[in-house]
C-alpha cells in the first residue's frame, strides 16, 4: 500500500481538536463526544462497534462460544484488515473515518516523524507528540484496557487498537502501547487478544 503521510494523523484527526474520537465513558453506545483530546473514550474489543461490560472469548462477537476458534478475521477467509462495518470508528462516525491501520502507527512513533514527551493534560498522564515536519501536535491520554469486567492498567498503560489482524497469531491484533519509559507498536506485551476491551482513535 502507499506510504501515509503524518499529516493524515494532524489534519484529518488529531489535530483537530473538535472531532477526536472520544466517548462519553462506558455510556457511549454510539454517540461520539468529541469536546477534550484528554479524553480516551470507551473500550472496544477488536472488530466490535459497541462497549460492553464483560470482555471474553465468550461474549466475543467473532469467536464460536466461550472457545478461540474464530468465525471470522482467521487464516481461512484471509480477511487481516476490519471491514468498515466493523471498524468502531467508521461504525460511529461514518464517512471515510476509520480506525488507523498497523503501518499508520508505525508511522507515527517513528522517532524521525514525531518526538513523544510524556506530559499531563486535564489531570491525565500521556504523551504530547508532536510532528518534526509540521510543529503540530497531539496528546496520548493513557487508557488501560478491559480484560473480562475489569479495567487494568489504568493508571500507568495506553493501549489503542490498530486495524489490523496479527496474522502469525489471529487471535491478537496489533495495537499501539506505551507507558512513562516506552512506545511501541506490536500485538501486545500485555494481552492483545481480540477479545479485551481497547480504545481507539479515528483517521480518514
């Protein structure tokens, strides 16, 4: 695929203050509240449009009961991309927003586009970063994740979830994960099973 661009994140999504894809807490349900980028929004399993309360194999809508056999993004139907209707972003805002493919990401933490400082907005720890090609910036709120009824990692994670399926392992998706010490894009140090509860941000 062509190469993205930085601006991508900075025009179209992150940079404008008034349309980041931020939920008003586990109450979204759809309906997109864009008012402050300190905000992360609601958690979503990989590939579902909707938050919930319990994230398992079990209540996982691609997977056949409380198993991890998967009904759909596996080897066999060669789907490694979400589709728009299961894309959360697309699902919720509709046009051409969407969640950021795994390349997009790597684009964005690779140290010779942006610079990452940890900082605090509104009270909540994350990273500023900001384009060496532009001066634009963005803010990175940390966000946890949920696995089963329980958010982990509140305090000192942000996890997002990218587009795209982790092939070698079809039960995980790529995603982008940084504390105070460290940013990286992979399919997880912690759990990245599509069935955990992860927030997202949107690009066209």
């Amino acid at each position: 695929m062509p190469a993205k661009t930085i601006e991508v994140y900075e025009e179209n999504v992150f940079y404008d203050a008034g349309r980041h894809a931020v939920c008003d807490g586990e109450q979204c349900q759809g309906e997109w509240n864009g008012t402050k980028d300190s905000g992360f929004g609601s958690y979503f399993a990989w590939g579902e449009t909707k938050p919930k309360k319990y994230y398992s194999w079990g209540t996982y809508a691609w997977s056949r009961d409380d198993t991890q056999f998967l009904v759909k993004y596996n080897i066999r139907d060669g789907k490694f991309q979400l589709v728009p209707s299961d894309d959360a972003a697309h699902a919720n805002w509709g046009g051409d927003w969407r969640m950021p493919t795994v390349e997009e990401y790597e684009e964005l933490v690779n140290p010779n586009n942006c610079k990452w400082e940890w900082t605090n907005k509104d009270g909540i720890n994350g990273y500023k970063v900001t384009s060496k090609k532009t001066g634009k910036s963005i803010f990175l709120p940390i966000t946890g994740f949920r696995f089963y009824e329980s958010v982990q990692f509140r305090a000192i994670k942000g996890v997002y979830w990218t587009s795209t399926l982790y092939t070698p392992s079809p039960t995980k998706a790529w995603c982008l994960e940084f504390d105070f010490s460290d940013v990286n894009v992979h399919f997880g140090n912690l759990s990245s099973n599509r069935f955990s509860g992860r927030c997202i941000r949107a690009v066209q």
